[in-house]
C-alpha cells in the first residue's frame, strides 16, 4: 500500500522504479508483501492499492510546443492506438473533466503497466487559455544532452531511451477529456509488478494541490531538514532494520509496519506493532500513552513508544516509532499509521509531552480524544525551569495541588493565583506558558475524562521514559526494535504471571464477610482489587455523610466529607429502582471504580453487590475474554454478517487471540487445533450439501 503527502510531479525524467517521491508510505500487515520489494502490499485482484493523500503536485513538466487551436466541430471519433492493446479499455474508454484527473488516469494506467510518466505540450482554443489538447508521456521519452546510449545504461532508471509511449487527450466544447491517441508500446524494460509501488509518478498521481505556497515552502524546508537528518543513518543499519521488520511480519500473521520516505528515497519514520499489540489495544486502548522524548545519540532518531495500563494495571506496548525529526507532517504520518494499525478505532484520552507541534497534529488525527500533557512530564521541565523552587516542599505541594488535588476549577484558580502571589512567580514565563495550557494537565478541567489511573503514583513513574534504564543511546534502529521486542515480552509474561495469580484464587478480602468486597474479589484482578479495597476502608471507615431530604422516596442523596481531609464535600446521588450513582468527586469517570463516597452510599442503603453498570469490564480478570466474539453485541453481530471486511476482521482477531492464548500449552494447541479440524468439517460438509442442492435444482 502507498500513500504520499509531498509533492508529486516528474518533470525531468526518473522514471526509477525504485526511486521514491518525498513522503511517500510503504505499510505492510499481516505479512502480505514483504516479499514484493520494501512493503508492497497487493489487493486481492493482485495489483498495488493506492490511497489518496494530501500534498502538492507540480504543474510545471515539459510544457513545450504549445500553439493555439481554433474551435473545431464536435466529432466523436474513436481513438488511435499505436501498440498493445493490453490493459488500455479504461483508458480509452474513460471521461474525466480536469487536466488532473487527466494526468491521474494516465498515471493509473502507468502505474498498472509499471512506468512513470511525464507531462508534455498542450494546445489552448483560440484566443483563450481554455487547454485543447494536452500530451503525457513515458518519462523515458526523448534524449538527454550529450547522454550516449549504451547496453549498460539503456534500462538503467535515470536514462532516458527516446521512448516513443504517449497519450493525447482532447477537451471538448463540454469540457469533457478524451483519449484520442495512444502509443502504448516501450523500447525500455517496465518495472516488475514488485517495484511497482514505488514509480514516481504513481505515488504523485495521490497528491493533492498544495493550499498556498507559503505552505508549500514549509514542506520543502521540512523535507530538507528530514533529509538532512537520514543522512546520517547507514544503508546497512536501515537495511538490517527492514530485514528485521520483514522477518517479524513472516513469523507473526498480523503484525503491522508502516515507513515514510522522504523524496530523495531514503526512509525518515518508522511505525510497527505485532499483532499482540492490537489485541491489547482493542481491550485496553482507552488510555494511550505517547512519549516521544527518547533520542538514539548515534542517528539523532527520536524513538516514541505508544503505552497504556492493562486489566491489571501493568503497563502494555501497543506499539513504536522512530521519528528523524519531529515535524508536523513526522507526528501527522505517525498518528494516521497507528489509527490505521489499529482498525480506526481513537482512543477516549492520549497523553503526551508539552509540545505545540505534536498537539497540532493530535487536533488534526484524533479530534474526538481528550489530549493531555503528561504529569511527569511538567514535573520533569519544572526541575530545569523553576530552580531552588523544586527544593521547597511548600512550594511542590501547591503545585501538585494544581495538578491533581483540586476539587473545581474555582479552586484550582484561586490555588493557582495564591502560589504565584506566595512565591513571587506572577512573571514567570514558563508557568504562564503552562497555565494557557491548563485544560490539558490540570485534573480539575479534566473529572468526566477516563484516563485509567496512568497519573497517579507508582503508575506515573512506570510509564515515564520507559527506554532510558534499558538500551544504550547509540543502539542502531534495528537494534532498538529487538530491545522494544524483549521489552514488551517482559511486560507480557508479568500479564500472565498475574493472569496465573487470579486464576488460581481470589485476594485475601481484608474484611472476611463483607458481600461488597466479596464480590469486588470475584470480579476484579488483584491488583485493582486492592485498590477497590482501599476506597471501601475509606468511604466506610473514614466517611461521614449527612443524608439530604429527597421526595422521591427511591431517590437519595449524601453530602460526604472524609476525616482528616478538610471540608471538602462531595455530593453523591443515588437511585435505588435504576442502581445510578453518580459523585461530584467523578472517580468512576476517570478511573472505572467507585469512589469512596459513592461505596458509603451504597454501605448505607445496605446494597451488598457493586451495581453491574459500575463494573468496568477492562478492570476485570475477564477482560481479554469474548472481545472478539461480535455475539456479545447484536450491532456488531449484525455488522459482521453484513459486511465482509467486518467479518474478516472480527474472526482473523478471534482466531489470533486463540493462537496467542494456546502458545506455550501443549494441551491447548492440541485442542485447538482438534477445533479447527473440526470446523473445517463442518464447513465442507455445509458447502457439500450447497452444491448437490444447486445441481439437484438445475436438472
């Protein structure tokens, strides 16, 4: 599959079919085509799919010979075809109404054929600039100066060989683009169905027009800057990390990669996942983690893991990235990869660092998703921005407070104007930088936003800058993805390890005979039960509560202050005919567990079990289970029977989290595969039938 976002256009020759336009997106799942040359995927007709893109496409080629035509009748005639006949109905049958959708069927056909094409003379009516006729060519056609043409260099990409392969539109009175002449024969080599992808003109034929030039200027000068940068990565090392990608793509059935390439050829941003990491993000991918803080010192490549928290509350890959720059069009490519690596689905929040360039590019992929800057992240610049200050203990807990300790964004306000008042801060550049930035780090302006606990200690620290204790700055590209690879097999095996732990027995309930915390053990792993547990001591040990008149004798409502705490009050509501909770404090929202308040309600209305709707299935040990199985939802059932890629979907993600599950049990495999035989019998047995029922019907 290729996608470009820079500028297209041949002028010049270059026909190579392995040069590649600036841009340009090579992306390969599931291990189909990493045979067919760097990333080539095919559809199932067994040509190279093209995707549209954004970017610019140069007008300019060889517009030579032009001369203006007087208006002519309206004839229909039928087009001259010089040559092969092969693959030419659609061009000469089509009608397209634009000099660019002109120059894109051209392409098409080139592209199918393998050559790249050039853009040649036109003809206007007279007295006007309305185009004529208009001319494309192979872009081998003609003769450089002072070029000798020779065995050797005669197939070579860069020369040209007096290609004589052309087609002419006309534009009639009704604006319509004919073909009316077309030489399909070449006296050149076209390129294999491998390389295909990679024709100059086929990617450029997927660009877009540029919006002004100013932004086409800034594309230019970031592509230089990439380029610039890749200079200083080897062949060797990009070659290994290619080899490397590939060989991962054979071995795992839906492993995904995805590389930019700037328009001298050489590759700039790299993305892969395996295709554990989208079954992990398809149950836990609320909750996305972005750190692209990490630079290899020996090419300056920024690595950027994308993280989350699963079930029980560890950290899990959902997949990387290695940036030459960090580039609007860097950070726009990358996002767009992942969405499409994992199904299109946006995660509910992203957390990233404080950069302007990145957030630009979240608005622009994931305009539904929450962003937020990273906590560490603000902690780790204010060491650095704020001096003496990190040393005051005063200081750190106002400041903390603002992140996460207010109740409103009143509060968060007045603690805000009184730490800068207190410490003499009001013209203090950074943290009035931070403050236009407050909706994205500050937990006041954020209580309806799930943000799975990956802020709170010791959760934070875990997922900050998770590279710097495990690879050396000057690790090699390919080097970087086997030690992402033993990484994220470390943080699977604790998966199992505690998948084990809940399998075999439900946590030690610190109250032995209490229903709630009986069933909380039941459900939750044990790790978010012992969080869950926590709330409970603290909405019923710690709570005091002062119940509010309601007329409706199913409804209640508490004003809830914990000891010690101060008076803040939160207020609970609850409805005991629908089982609704709902607390001012909004822990459920952000974190998928009753608070305390809403635990002490329920203590008080004697409801011994934690409602269904306040079990949040990502928290529990059956969190992994049925994901896959559209049965569970009657929507997406009925999308699965409806739509064939749907279908496909669901049953390829069933089937490789039941591989994924069995690997490593002899006894599982066996199983499983027992189960594969035996479908496949039945299936054959179903089409059997079919068959003898059709014959039966036709005779």
């Amino acid at each position: 599959m290729v996608n470009t976002d820079g500028e297209g256009g041949c002028e010049g020759g270059g026909g190579d079919p392995m040069c590649v336009d600036d841009n340009a997106i090579v992306a390969v799942e599931m291990g189909v085509g990493v045979d067919q040359g760097i990333g080539s995927q095919h559809d199932d007709a067994g040509g190279d799919r093209v995707m549209e893109g954004q970017g610019a496409v140069t007008n300019s080629g060889d517009e030579m010979g032009m001369r203006a035509y007087g208006d002519e009748a309206e004839t229909e005639e039928a087009a001259t075809v010089h040559g092969s006949k092969e693959g030419t109905e659609e061009l000469l049958r089509k009608v397209v109404y634009s000099e660019e959708a002109a120059y894109k069927l051209y392409c098409d056909y080139g592209h199918r054929m393998g050559f790249s094409i050039r853009k040649g003379k036109q003809s206007y009516f007279t007295g006007t600039k309305r185009i004529r006729t208009k001319d494309y060519f192979c872009s081998k056609e003609g003769l450089k100066e002072g070029e000798r043409l020779t065995d050797a260099n005669f197939n070579d990409p860069h020369t040209r060989t007096n290609c004589k392969a052309m087609v002419r539109f006309r534009v009639n009175n009704h604006g319509e683009w004919k073909v009316i002449r077309l030489v399909s024969d070449h006296n050149h080599n076209l390129a294999r169905p491998e390389e295909r992808h990679l024709l100059r003109s086929a990617r450029s034929l997927i660009a877009g027009r540029s919006s002004s030039v100013e932004t086409s200027k800034q594309d230019s000068l970031s592509c230089y800057i990439s380029m610039a940068r890749t200079l200083a990565i080897g062949n060797a090392d990009l070659q290994n990390l290619v080899r490397h990608l590939k060989s991962r793509a054979n071995e795992d059935g839906m492993f995904y990669w995805d590389v930019q390439i700037d328009r001298g050829g050489r590759m700039t941003n790299f993305f892969w996942r395996d295709g554990r990491s989208r079954i992990d993000f398809d149950c836990f991918g609320d909750v996305v983690v972005f750190d692209a803080t990490y630079r290899l010192n020996k090419h300056n490549l920024i690595c950027a893991p994308f993280v989350g928290v699963n079930h029980h509350w560890q950290n899990t890959m959902y997949g990387c990235a290695l940036l030459a720059d960090e580039s609007m069009s860097s950070f726009v490519w990358l996002f767009k990869s992942f969405l499409e690596a994992m199904g299109n689905r946006h995660p509910r929040s992203i957390f990233t660092n404080q950069d302007q360039v990145m957030s630009k590019a979240i608005e622009e992929v994931f305009p539904n998703t929450c962003h937020r800057i990273s906590r560490w992240h603000i902690q780790k610049n204010a060491a650095s921005r704020l001096g003496t200050l990190n040393g005051s203990k005063a200081f750190n807990k106002l400041f903390t407070k603002c992140m996460q300790g207010c109740d409103s964004e009143a509060e968060f306000e007045e603690t805000w104007a009184g730490m800068l008042r207190e410490f003499k801060l009001e013209d203090n550049k950074w943290l009035k930088k931070l403050y236009k930035l407050k909706q994205k780090w500050c937990g006041a302006l954020n209580k309806h936003t799930f943000d799975g606990g990956v802020e709170y200690e010791p959760q934070c620290d875990s997922l900050s800058n998770i590279f710097n204790c495990i690879a050396e700055k000057f690790t090699s590209p390919s080097t970087i993805v086997v030690v992402v690879d033993k990484l994220t097999e470390d943080w699977r095996e604790k998966e199992i390890d505690e998948d084990t732990r809940c399998s075999q027995k439900p946590p030690a309930c610190i109250i032995k005979h209490s229903d709630i915390l009986n069933h909380a053990a039941k459900v939750y792993t044990h790790r978010i039960y012992k969080l869950f547990e926590t709330y409970f001591l603290d909405g019923c040990g710690a709570t005091k509560f002062k119940e509010l008149h309601c007329e409706d004798n199913n409804r209640f409502q508490f004003e809830m202050t914990m000891q010690g705490r101060g008076s803040r009050v939160c207020t609970v509501h609850f409805d005991m005919m629908t089982m609704q909770l709902n607390c001012s404090c909004s822990k459920f929202e952000t974190m998928g567990l009753l608070c305390p308040h809403a635990l002490k309600a329920l203590s008080i209305k004697n409801v011994c079990s934690i409602p269904e709707t306040y079990i949040l299935k990502r928290w529990t040990k059956g969190a992994k289970k049925c994901v896959f199985n559209p049965k569970q939802y009657e929507s997406s059932y009925q999308e699965c029977m409806d739509d064939e890629a749907a279908y496909c979907s669901h049953v390829m993600r069933y089937a490789y989290d039941l591989v994924t599950k069995s690997q490593g049990n002899e006894e599982l495999r066996k199983s499983l595969w027992e189960t594969l035989e035996s479908g496949e019998k039945e299936l054959e047995k179903y089409l059997e039938n079919v068959t003898q029922y059709a014959l039966s019907y036709a005779t």
